[in-house]
C-alpha cells in the first residue's frame, strides 16, 4: 500500500489532486444582481381610477395640503391637476362652521376613523359663489398619526342660479378648445397640457354639456361664435 497509508483508510482531496475541499474554501455564491423595484399596482389602479370619477376628490394631508386631485376637483378652479398639489384646502374652500374642523382635529388626535362633513364655500371660475360639502374620510395605514384625508366635495346646486357669461372659460378650457380647434388629438392636448385622456374628455363634456352641443366640431363652433377662440388667428388660440 502506499505512502503506508494504514488498510481501511481513504484518502481526502478530489480526484484531480486537488486539495481537500473544506467550507473555507468552497466557491462562494454570489447573489443575482436586484432587480427592479417592484411597482405597486393598487396605487397605479387608485389614480387611474380617481381620473375616471366625476365627482371631485383630493387626498390631502391632516393639516389640508393637498397630495392628489382629480380633474373634476381641478376643474372647480379652471386649473391641471397637478397645479392643486401643495394647495391647502382651507385656502380654496371656506368653511361655514368652524366647530366642524374642531371635531375632525379631536377625532384625528385620538385616532378615530369616520366620515366628516364640513360645510364649505367658494367662487368658482365664473365668478359665483357656490356652496357644498366637504366629507372627510382617514384613509391609510391605521397606525400612522396622523393619517391621510380622503375628501369628497358635494357640490349643492343651486335653486335659481345667476346667469354666467356663456362665453366665459378657464384658462386650461381656452388651451383645450384651440388644441382641439387645430386637429389635435385628446391624447395630444393631454400631452400638451400634461392631463390625462380622461382628463381631456371630462373638460371637453362639460363644456358640450354647458353649451348644449355635441361633437367635438360644434363645440370649436360654438367656441369661435362665443368669441372663447380668437378669429383670424392660426394656429388657433383662445382670446
């Protein structure tokens, strides 16, 4: 036997003679390099969704400034979505009864989840004072303090509202109507302006409703007859 290796007895190392291979050695795993950061599709689904309702919605912070608003929110002040961000919302609406607010500030600070309404005013881009509801709903993860507001405003129609000037527009409605009155499709007027789709077509409805005209090509129409869109001008703007 050789080397007088003892009978019975195996000898350590590979095959290749190599070394022993012990953990000290062995070759170390290296981890697949991180990917992406994984999205999270809820928050994707919540937005698109929020762009898609009429009814006028903001996710504000506890002390009222604004994280989110839809374009039906923006609308109520002839302005983008994202120009809200960062407004606070007791800058736009006016509250009718400050005991309100203090409810709502002593439920969040003991940590209490339920719908608050605030009775609210404000003038809206026509220039008329116009009336609603603010409910207030703690949204969120229920540990955090304080936590997000959910907030739906409910606007009270009036009984004999004043006639506004119909030829009167925001500032974001006279960009989409000369947009529009050049050929530009909804999803180029909501590249232009940096709304969404839906964005574009909730703005260009609500005029057709105002107006009481349908198409696309009665609304310039009638924009041009109201005087909204400047004639003689190329490419179209609004006057």
């Amino acid at each position: 036997m050789a080397d007088g290796a003892e009978p019975g007895t195996v000898r350590s190392g590979a095959p290749d003679g190599g070394g022993p291979r012990t953990a000290g050695n062995a070759p170390e795993e290296v981890p697949p390099p991180p990917g992406p950061a994984p999205q999270n599709p809820w928050r994707n689904h919540f937005l698109a969704l929020l762009d898609r309702l009429p009814l006028p919605i903001a996710v504000c912070r506890a002390d009222g400034g604004v994280l989110i608003a839809n374009p039906a929110m923006a609308a109520e002040w002839g302005v983008a979505p994202g120009r809200l961000c960062g407004r606070n919302l007791l800058d736009l609406f006016r509250p009718r009864d400050t005991a309100q607010l203090d409810r709502l500030t002593e439920a969040l600070r003991l940590g209490r989840r339920s719908r608050y309404p605030v009775a609210v005013g404000w003038r809206g881009t026509d220039g008329v004072t116009r009336q609603g509801e603010l409910s207030l709903d703690p949204v969120g993860d229920p540990s955090a303090r304080p936590p997000a507001l959910l907030a739906l405003l409910k606007v009270r129609e009036q009984t004999a509202p004043p006639p506004a000037p119909r030829g009167r527009v925001s500032p974001v409605e006279g960009r989409i109507l000369a947009l529009a009155a050049g050929g530009a499709t909804t999803a180029a007027i909501g590249s232009a302006l940096g709304l969404t789709v839906d964005g574009v077509n909730y703005h260009l409805s609500r005029l057709a409703r105002r107006w009481r005209v349908q198409g696309r090509t009665a609304l310039v129409a009638r924009a041009y007859v109201l005087g909204v869109l400047e004639p003689g001008s190329w490419p179209p703007r609004a006057a």
